[in-house]
C-alpha cells in the first residue's frame, strides 16, 4: 500500500524532473509538449500521455488531465491525474540545477493491479534471501542500477490532494484494499536523478492524512500522521488510525522498498472499545480496554502477516448479551450479567491469517471464565469457554447429575463453544463433555436430555 503511495509521488517528480531537463535544452513552445513527454517516458516502464499542457519559464508548468500507464516491479500500473502544477525557479536551471518551489497533484486515481508471476518476474535479476534463514520478511533485494547524467532535483513543497488508490492482488488468495481521500505534504523532497531507480534516489519528510481504508470487510477512518522517505526505506510514524470498535495509533511502520516484495514491520498500540459489541439498548457496562500489536510481513496482503499482542482489559462489569444470557439459562441463575470483573490480559499471536487467543482467565466475583481459541481473520470464531463457580450455585434441577460430573472439590466447570462471528456470535453447550460426565455416573439418558435442554433453549 506505502509503495503505491510512493509510486504516485514517484510520478510526478519523474514529470518535473523531465520537465526542467528540457528547459535546459530549448525553450521553444511549438515542440515543447511532446518532447517533454518524450524525455518522461524514455526514463522507464511508464508511458505518460497529457491532454493539455502550459508552460511559462517564469510562472511554471500546468499539466491537465494526465494519464499514466505501464509495468513495474510491484505490477500493472495505471493513473490518472486531474491537475499538476509545478512552480520551479527559472535561474537556476541556467547554472544546471532545478529548483522546485512547489508542486501540487490534484485529484490523482491510482490503480495497481499486482499477482506473485508479476512480482516475481517484476524483480527478477534481483538478489534472493536465503529461505533457509526463517526471516517471515524474506525478500528480493532490486538490483543496482546504472547511474544517469539527469541533474538532481530538488523541491521544497510537494503536495497530493484528494487521491485515491486501489491496490488489487491477483492469485489463489485476490485481495483488494482501497485507499480514498489521501492528502500527502512532504517537504524538502529531494530526487537523486543521477540514481536510475527512483526509490532509491529519494528522500523527503511530511505528513500524511487518508480519509478512509477499505480492506474486505475492514474500514478504516481519519487516518493521519507523519512520513519520512530515505533513499528506499519509509517510516511512518504517530499514525491515528480509527475504526468501529477502535481508536489506535501505529507508532511505527517501517517499510524497505529496496526489496520486491517490499518487507514492513509495525508497532500498533490505543484504546479498544468491548462496548461496540454489546446489543443495542443493553447497558455498556465493560470497562476501557486497550490493544498492542506487533506485525511484519511483506507486501500489501496484510492478512498474510504474522506477529503478537496484548488486548488488556480494565476493571469493569459484565454486561447483558446473548453469549452471557444463554450460559445464565444454563446455570438456571443470572450470576454473570453484572458481575464486576478483575484487570486481565489477552495474549494473542497472528499467523497464517487467523489470531491465536492464548489460554486466558478472567476472575469476578466467585465466578471464573476462561478461555482459549482462533478467531479467522476472514470472520469465522472457533472459541472454548469455561465457566468454573460454586456448584450450590448452579440451580439446573434437570441437569444436577451431570453437573455433579463435572464437579471436584466443590467446584463446577462447565465448558461452552462459541463459533460464528465476532458480530453474530453461537454459542453451543459441549454437550460430549455434560454426556462423558453423565456416562461416568451410569446416567447415559441424562446426556440426551442435556442434549434435547439445549436445543430447546436455542429455539427460544
């Protein structure tokens, strides 16, 4: 996704870098348009075309609706550019350098369409990493380019208003994230042009704000923060990022577009708000949680990166919603509804595109809830719950032999699956645990009776 972004930036140096290399040649208006495109598209897999053009050496160039296409490392790229406007200093040029007081895109559409042949074939004549050395950021390293005789540009303002970008993988796993509203200011934008790869001739610092993210059925909102660019590695930094149930900062994001496909490590971190997904009009009774995470990978498939956490959950009370109201019919009392609860950690790991709850147990008042399971990152829960409290106070009269079972020490365990998703969540008795405990007491029919309880509960 940063790449992409990149590449837009990318584009728009390359335009004036073409640009202020031809005023040093001629300034002659009749040929002017079509040189300038000339000297553009002569410097890689790009093809650049601009329905209109003006050029004053005094005042700077206007480009209108430009379009952009071609193939690079990352895949089959695609642009459309509303407005560009570039405001350079005409002096200079006759010393042989370029100087850029400011350049501005208005309303650039990107569209990046990438699959692992592109990737690979995108990169090839690179240097490979070992796979034998487990790095899950593994990637091939884009090999050194011959140096040009281009002069080196620099520019003091560089700004993009209102982009939009979609980056779409292709493949067994096609993926799409779509990115609307960017506006990017990066100031002292430097373009090394005696460098031929442009990622690596780059350097710059700023400020990035997107509207919205959209990734399957994740949608980010009022994403903001800074950005700084070293010759092919960028870090973002102090970026807020908004979401449904979320308010959450990425401390850090640390990308190395020097290798294909590019690797990333992040460092996530804020508040995460349980209350979303209590039932509309029930009491929101949880109290403040908050998320760390950490993540690396490679690319822009996110779901295939890997890392840990920590959701931490404050003191607050349990509130009323259906996970809890079926487990209470069950223990025939309503003894978790309301209960408060202690401060208790989550620990979590993501692979292979599910997050792994580590075993967890959260304490209230006489009673334990425990827990471990997968969460998919495509929706689907596969969770084991445990519900451990007093056995006189569990008030099933029907089920007190097999409850009897499941008893030692004058305590009862009661285990529960949750499946489903996270928004409409299924929680089901393990009905072979009550029906093992049942067998072990010579009490067979009681497991069907369980069994027949819980279905009629459901149908409720």
């Amino acid at each position: 996704m940063i790449r992409n972004i990149v590449l837009g930036v990318l584009i728009v140096g390359l335009l004036a870098a073409g640009v202020v290399g031809y005023l040093v040649m001629t300034l002659d208006p009749e040929v002017l348009g079509q040189r300038l495109i000339q000297q553009i598209n002569q410097r890689g897999g790009l093809q650049i075309q601009a329905e209109s053009f003006e050029i004053n050496p005094f005042q700077g160039l206007f480009i209108e609706n430009a379009h952009v296409e071609g193939t690079l490392a990352s895949g089959d790229v695609k642009s459309d550019i509303a407005r560009v406007v570039v405001d350079y200093q005409f002096l200079p040029i006759l010393k042989g350098e370029v100087v850029v007081d400011q350049i501005v895109v208005e309303q650039p559409e990107l569209v990046v369409v990438s699959s692992p042949s592109k990737r690979r074939s995108g990169a090839a004549g690179g240097k490979r990493q070992s796979k034998e050395s487990g790095d899950p950021t593994a990637a091939e390293t884009v090999a050194p380019k011959e140096p040009s005789s281009q002069p080196t540009v620099s520019i003091s303002e560089f700004r993009i208003e209102n982009a939009s970008i979609i980056s779409r993988i292709e493949g067994p796993t096609p993926s799409e994230t779509t990115i609307t509203g960017l506006d990017l200011q990066l100031d002292n934008f430097h373009l090394d042009s005696s460098v031929v790869d442009p990622l690596l001739g780059l350097t710059a610092d700023g400020s990035i704000q997107i509207e919205q993210i959209s990734a399957g059925d994740l949608a980010i909102q009022g994403s903001r923060g800074k950005v700084s660019a070293q010759r092919g590695r960028v870090l973002i930094t102090a970026f807020g990022v908004d979401t449904d149930n979320a308010s959450l900062e990425v401390s850090s994001l640390d990308i190395d577009l020097r290798k294909q496909p590019p690797p990333f490590a992040m460092q996530a971190g804020g508040e995460y708000d349980l209350n979303s997904f209590v039932e509309e009009g029930a009491e929101k009774t949880f109290g403040p949680a908050s998320l760390q995470l950490n993540l690396s990978g490679s690319g822009s498939a996110l779901n295939q990166a890997a890392g840990d956490g920590t959701l931490r959950l404050e003191h607050g009370t349990i509130p009323a919603f259906p996970m809890v109201s079926l487990i209470e019919r069950i223990l025939g009392e309503q003894l978790i509804t309301g209960s408060p609860y202690q401060a208790t950690d989550i620990l979590f790991t993501v692979a292979d595109e599910r997050i792994q709850v580590e075993p967890f147990v959260l304490p209230l008042e006489n009673i334990q809830i425990s827990g471990f399971g997968t969460i998919a990152l495509a929706g689907p829960l596969d969770l084991e719950l445990a519900v451990r409290l007093p056995r006189d106070q569990v008030k099933s009269d029907s089920l007190e032999a097999a409850i009897d079972g499941l008893t030692e020490d004058g305590w009862t365990t009661l285990p529960f699956n949750v499946v489903g998703t996270v928004d409409e969540p299924d929680v089901d008795i393990d009905s072979s645990l009550y029906k093992d405990a049942a067998v072990g007491l010579g009490m067979k029919a009681l497991g069907g009776l369980l069994e027949r309880a819980v279905d009629k509960d459901d149908s409720n």
